[in-house]
C-alpha cells in the first residue's frame, strides 16, 4: 500500500516560509548531488526548480553535480539551471575510481556545513553514506529513486547495489507507485518511505502558441500530421517503435511526420531505419531543445513509447501544453493517465495498438480536445510542482524536527 505524504502547511501559489526558523543563521543547507552526462534529463528539471521553493520555505540549496571534465553538455545545463534561479556547484568526475569526487563532496558539506545529502542516483547514494561514516554523522540523508532505466551489463551492478543502500538512508522518495513498491522489496522499511510523484509548474509550462506558430519556429513542416516523443535517444525509450507505428498509420489525408527532441547514440540508427521504411525527410530528429515548450505547442500527438520509465516529466509537459498523449503502459504513467480520459495507453512493445491510437487522435479531432482538456486539469489538481514541494519540505521538517504550524509546542 502507498502513502503519499501529505503536507501539514500547504502552499497556495508559491511556497511558504517554514513555521519554526526565521534567522538566517538557522536555514539548513541542502544538498541536492547526481551525475550528469550532457544536458541531462527530466530529473534534472525537477532538482533545478527545487532551490526557489526551499528558499522560500527557510532552506538554503546547492546541487552539486558530477560530470566528466570538459563535457560541453553540462555548460548547457548550467545556463538552465541559471534561469532556474539555482545555484549549481560542478564536481569533475573521471570514473568509478576517482577518490578525488569523495574529497570535493566532502570539502561542500564541510564548508556549507551540510544538514541535508539529497541524492538522485546510484553514486551519490554510495557517496552519501561514506560522508556521513567519515565525519558527518548528523547530516540527514534522503535519495529520490527516479528510477533504474538504463540497461547495460554495467548498471546492472551499480543498480544492485543502488538497491542494497537505499535502506540505510534516513527517507527514500519514489515518484511513481511501481517504484515505491520496489523500493520496499527491496528493504526500505514503510516508515522510511514516501510517494511523492513527479510534478512541473504549471505556470511555466502554459500554451502561449498556435501549432503552426511552433512549426515556423522549429523548422517543421506546417499542414501536415505531426507527431513526436521526446528523451535521450537509447534503446529503452523505443523510439524506433514510435517510427514504426508511424509507418503503419493509413487512412489520413497527408502522411505522417515525426518529430523528436534529444541526444543520443540511436541517432544515426533511427535515421537509417526511417530511410529503409520510406520516411526519409519525414522523421526530424531535433536533437536537444534549450526550450521544449514550442516542440509540444507544434504536435498533433505526443507519444511515449518507452519500455522502461519512472514517472516521465515530458509527458506531464505534454498534458500541461496541450498536447494529446498516447503512452505505453509504463511503470507510473497508468497511475497519471486514466485511458481514454487523459490519454490512451497502449501495450509496452505493441506497435500496431500504438498506430491504431496515433491514427485515432490524428483522425477523430474531438476526441483529441476532450483528452488534451481533461489533461491539462489533471496537471492542475495534482501534478503541481509547487504541491510536490511542499510534500518534501515536510519530509526535511519532520527529519529535522523542525515545528510546523498546527504542530504541539
């Protein structure tokens, strides 16, 4: 059973100042770590956001991340960050033994004086734990488990150990249901762990744009039927299904086009697979976007064909930007997208029900406004980014026995 955790101060708008600390000697330093190659991804976005929202609730914030040295994708992320108003500290990071990684983490929470270790991933759930054993042994540590997708011979060990630490920390946050279920397989005890879903702002992520003004802006073709997924182009996001089922779709007036945002190795592989099923100049792979609010504003659908997921961000950035979506049944999507009432959902693998679900939006126009109507409210009532907030500042408050209003003095 879930238990989401419900916060004692709820925000309306925007976060408020925590009840129990009002100098600026008492804020508690957070620590949001992870590993990053390129731009990063729709983790990324969550933790960049996170900062304004503790700040505003009595919490200081540095994400510190890895990053190979010299990686001209993590200068990308830095602007983001930047416009996100948080403060972002680089750690070079040459591979799994690079003990200089320990000592620079050590050397940010000893000078920020560290309450908190939040971390996002396998290694800086290891590193948590080796700072805490070595000196801090008052700093909290919490890790968000955004989920264990990437599948090689090599994170398939980092991932069992992953699943062999988190029960040593003081509080693991899981943003979908499936793993929150995994995470107590794996030892976390219920008391130790939260729910507490993935979520965008609202506000920033509103549709300012005509479909055909995006196109002009992205270069991409103005009458005909687009569709597009979004995400690091590797084989788990199964984008080679998505052109596939694109393929397939008959019975429209003009024939398909596929638009897709990312980086990745599949690239070359996915240009290659269009040109040998006859879709040569209409699949458009856009690379990474500083802005996605213009590719969701140009489609027509948008389609997450993954076979392995937490809770994607750029499917709830579709739903907010009225885009209509058709996603596979993965890990945490069943949970935010009721079929045929915020979405259609379809079999992980099966590409002829994702073109029969591409063909029926692309073909039955107010089905397609119902859904994206119906999606954009769900985004509103409980996907708010400013809701999840306040959910982890009650977990800080309550590991730091920090008083909250309505709490007993």
């Amino acid at each position: 059973m879930t238990t989401p955790i419900t916060p004692s101060n709820p925000i309306e708008g925007r976060p408020a100042a925590s009840a129990g600390r009002s100098t600026a000697e008492e804020r508690p330093m957070v620590i949001h770590a992870r590993g990053i190659t390129g731009a990063g991804g729709g983790p990324e976005k969550t933790i960049a956001n996170s900062p304004r929202f503790l700040e505003a609730a009595g919490y200081d914030c540095l994400c510190a991340y890895m990053h190979p040295p010299g990686d001209p994708g993590f200068e990308a992320f830095l602007d983001r960050a930047d416009k996100a108003g948080a403060r972002v500290d680089g750690v070079p990071d040459r591979g799994a033994f690079d003990l200089s990684v320990v000592r620079a983490y050590s050397k940010i929470c000893d000078e920020t004086n560290a309450a908190i270790w939040h971390a996002h991933d396998y290694k800086t759930d290891v590193l948590g734990l080796l700072l805490r054993r070595g000196h801090r042994r008052r700093m909290k540590l919490i890790t968000t488990v955004h989920g264990w997708v990437e599948a090689t011979r090599k994170t398939a060990v980092y991932y069992a150990i992953d699943r062999r630490v988190l029960r040593f920390y003081d509080h693991v946050i899981a943003v979908s249901d499936d793993l929150y279920e995994e995470c107590l397989r794996y030892g976390v005890r219920e008391n130790r762990l939260s729910l507490v879903r993935n979520a965008i702002d609202e506000q920033q992520f509103t549709r300012t744009r005509t479909a055909e003004q995006a196109r002009t802006l992205l270069g991409l073709p103005a009458g005909a039927p687009l569709i597009g997924g979004a995400g690091r182009l590797s084989p788990e996001k199964a984008f080679d299904t998505l052109i596939h089922a694109a393929a397939r779709i008959e019975g429209l007036a003009a024939p398909v086009h596929v638009a897709i945002a990312g980086e990745g190795e599949e690239h070359g592989r996915l240009l290659a697979l269009a040109e040998r099923l006859g879709m040569g100049g209409r699949v458009h792979l856009l690379g990474r976007l500083q802005d996605v609010t213009p590719f969701f504003e140009s489609l027509d659908a948008f389609v997450l064909s993954s076979l392995r997921e937490g809770l994607p961000n750029v499917v709830l950035e579709a739903m907010a930007l009225g885009a209509p979506v058709v996603s596979t049944r993965v890990a945490g999507v069943p949970k935010l997208i009721d079929d045929d009432r915020h979405g259609l959902l379809v079999d992980i693998g099966d590409t002829d029900g994702l073109a029969q679900a591409i063909g029926a939006l692309l073909t039955d126009k107010p089905r397609s406004d119902r859904l994206r109507e119906a999606a954009r409210r769900r985004i509103e009532s409980d996907f708010s980014f400013s809701k999840r907030m306040d959910s982890v500042i009650a977990i800080y408050d309550r590991l730091l026995g920090a008083p909250r209003e309505g709490d007993a003095s």
